[in-house]
C-alpha cells in the first residue's frame, strides 16, 4: 500500500505520461529543452520534499524542499505548479482530512513562515509569471527570498499570497475554492475505465476545455488561452483530433500547464481514493 | 544531488522510457496487461528498498523490500531482474566503490541471510524461470521461501546461489562477471550525446546484438533468442528499422527484459558518473 507521498510521487509520473495532452510534454512528445526524461528527474527529486509535507513539516518548508529537488535536472521549470497544488493535499491525506473542507482546513491555517518557503521556492527555478499589479510589486514573486521581508510586514500567509492571485492563477484558484477542480477531476478519473494515460488524457481536455488555462495566459495571452479552450472543446465534439492538436500546439509553444497542475492533483485524489495502477 | 538511492530510481524510470527498444514496453509501446503506468508504480514502490540497500541493510533483505514494493501495482513483474542488479551497484556506490572491483567484492561478500531474502521475494510476484537441473530442484526459486531450509543447510549464499545460474541467467553472470556488461554499457551512455531516452535505445541494441538474452530463452527458446540477436544486428547495420521490429516483437510477445535489467544497471552507473539528465 502506498502511502500518500508515494501516492503523490506517482502522480506525477502518471501526469507527465497522459498522451494526448495538448501543447504538454507527454509519453509521446518533447520541447526540444524540456523533455519527459525531465519529468522523471523532478519527481525522483520532489519524494524528499513530498515525505515532509506527509510527516507534518510547515507547508512552505514542505513545498521548497520539493522544489529543490525537482529543479536538480537541466529542463528547468518542470512541476512547481503541479507541486504547489499536491503538496497541501498531501498533507490533507496524511491527517486523513482529504476532503474538499479538509483541504480548506489546511490551506487556511497556513501561516505566514508557510509564505516565506514559498517565496524562497522562486530561488531554485526560473517560473514564468506575470508582472504583479503595482501595489504588489513588492510582493513580485521572482523577487524570491528577498520579498521575505515585505510578507513578514505585512503578516501575509501562504493563503493570502495565494488569496491575492486567485483571479490570475488557476492553482491560486484551487487553494482558495476548496481544490474544487481537481476533487471532480478525480471523480471523472475513477468513473472511467482503461489504460490511465488515455484517461489521463480525457480528463485533461475535459478540463481544459471547460476554462482558459491561466499558464497560457501568462505565457502566450488571452486569445492563445480562449483557442486553447475553443479547440478543446472540439477534440470533445469529435471534429478535432486530439493527436494533431498535440504536434500543432507543442510546436507554437501553447503549453496548458495550469491545467497539467491540475491534472496532477486529481490524479493524486484518485490514488488515494483507490484508483488502481 | 541525487544520492544513490534516486539515481536507482531514476534509472528504472530511465530505462522504461527509453525508445525504440524492440521488444520491451518502453515510452511508445504497452503489452495489454504489461504497461508503462505499471513500471512507474513499480519504480516509486521500489524505493524504500533502495533506500535500505544504501543504508546498510543486508542485500537479501533490501532486495525484498524492493520487489515487495515494486510488485505493488497489477503488472506483474516489471523490475525483478532489474532491481536484482541494481542493488548490489547501491550498496557498492554508498560505500564509495562502485567500481567492477568494488561490486565484486560487495556480492561476494553476500550472505546465506542474503539467499533466503532473495528467495522470499519470489514470494511476492511470479517472475519467469526456467526449470532447475534435477540436482538443484530442491532450491527451485518458484519455491520461494519454502526453499530457505534448503539454503541454510547447504550453506548458500546469495553470491553461491548467482553462480550456479550464471551460465543460463544473465543478471546472474552480471553478479559473477565485476558486472562487466553493466559497466561496459554506462561508458557508452556517457560517451553519447542527445536524449537519454536515445541514448538508451541505441545502447540496449548494441547490447542485445551481441549476446543472447536469457530472458527470452526462458520464455521463446534459444531460436527466437538468436533470432533477436540477429536482428539487433541489422538494425545497427542499417539494414532493420528498430521501430518497425519493436511493433513486431511486441506482437509476438518475444521480449529481451534481460537486455533491460542490464541497461538499468547501466543507467545507474552512469548516472552515478555523471550522466546529465
């Protein structure tokens, strides 16, 4: 039986090998400097950080130490999103409250060391985010350790960080809406049946077409975002096929990563739920 | 910096991902009940086991550990071979003599203790052998654990137990040979270039052409063995598409998992060289 770090670890993998997953690097598709093997390095790195979250380490501690890990390969950025959203519902498992209020639970009762770690995580790998609206450019996170200040001031918590861009980003979104997205996500996971790389596969369009996908926003703009969700939404109605939506948008660099994050946590809910690998 | 530990892992995961490696599952291609989800389960239940071979358990029981995990997922045998390889070249790097001498002083080193845990985890998930000579019938390792009176009162160790396979098992000569084969192959990972997942195809056919596998003499014959063989050979020549032949060993269930286990052993040392990932 494993227990909800080796659980999280796995989903991980699991996420990465859903093929097709339009735009992502999957078991079938590379970027040409982040590839699978990437992937692969990331989650054997982030198990450290994954057990301390499981064994009750502060939350931010918890999510840097995942971060450092994952970053010791030369892909770059590959899971901190998927990380930021599994490493609270680890925590969840292991305090057997993995429901959507002990979910809620969790992420409220972060504190403000909790959103220190959080910022020193930025000092480890290079994330692609948007510039803060400017009352909060203070609080830009690619100002990693040295915005620790500032949050100290200001008595922000790792929730009220995630408070603040919950209208930006959709794993922001997930922590202050009790992971609603990735609790049914992980329903849709276990209602289906087959190989979990092809249902992987269906959940994530499901997703992705029901809501523009903020790291495409940040990345390539609203229009890419709304295109994304239009062609989605096609491979759903059968007159697009998801294995050429796949090579098109990995080649125009359209990467639904927010999306994957999600993924990733859903399929973390369902492993803990008894999907069986 | 991954410990010994993570870089065994990462070498399992290495090793499955890596494509066209005809025959195997590998990151394009599932058996129906023997997929690539499965060798990740594998991988992440393998760990704590890896984790004891670093720390200093006996080999016997670090090597049971691992397949207990490993064979948790509904596969089957994903790393049996594999991991038999593999924690030996753990133990021997967290000891700082991963060398040919090294390895082959640690399982020379190996135990009667060490036989009967290698035993036992036959007890955990059925792995294909073939049958022992009549003499040796006693301590057929189908019968797992029920064999363990048989080891102690013949004094076997696991090292004693290796050698008496080594002529028809080729993890087995690995252990009796400085793991020659294992070491041999990291030099040509690290001496290549591109994608690993490459890289790891083009060793596994260099190493499948130029000895029989065991592991499909066990389960085809030696014909389908030498025919595997020989046809490893015209891909390197030029004169065999590796695709279209890893389509067609699939479909005829002829599968070179000895040639695999070797590559994982191989990854593991070069990762542990300084293979970049």
């Amino acid at each position: 039986m494993r227990n909800p770090a080796e659980n999280a670890q796995l989903a991980l993998l699991l996420e990465v090998t859903g093929t097709p997953k339009p735009g992502n690097v999957d078991r079938y598709r590379d970027y040409d400097d982040l590839r699978f093997e990437h992937f692969m390095a990331g989650s054997v790195g982030a198990f450290d950080g994954l057990c301390a979250a499981a064994d009750g380490a502060p939350i931010g501690d918890a999510f840097e130490r995942a971060v450092d890990g994952m970053a010791d390969q030369s892909g770059g950025n590959t899971q901190f999103g998927a990380l930021l959203c599994v490493v609270p519902l680890v925590r969840a498992a292991a305090t057997e409250r993995l429901t959507p209020e002990g979910v809620a639970k969790t992420v409220e009762q972060t504190t403000v060391e909790d959103a220190c770690g959080f910022y020193r995580a930025f000092d480890h790998v290079d994330v692609a985010v948007d510039d803060p609206p400017d009352d909060l450019a203070a609080l830009d996170v690619r100002r990693g350790r040295a915005a620790v200040e500032t949050l100290l001031q200001r008595e922000l918590t790792l929730y009220d960080v995630m408070d603040r861009s919950a209208d930006r980003d959709g794993v922001a979104a997930e922590w202050t809406s009790r992971f609603e997205r990735s609790f049914e996500a992980a329903g849709w996971l276990l209602d289906d049946d087959g190989p979990i790389y092809r249902r992987t596969s269906r959940v994530f369009l499901r997703l992705l077409a029901a809501e523009p996908d903020t790291f495409i926003i940040t990345r390539n703009g609203r229009k890419a975002a709304a295109e994304a969700t239009a062609r989605a939404r096609d491979v759903l109605a059968g007159t697009e096929d998801p294995e050429a939506l796949a090579e098109e948008f990995v080649a125009r660099d359209i990467n639904p990563g927010t999306t994957a994050d999600i993924i990733a946590a859903a399929l973390f809910i369902s492993l803990e739920r008894g999907l069986v690998v």
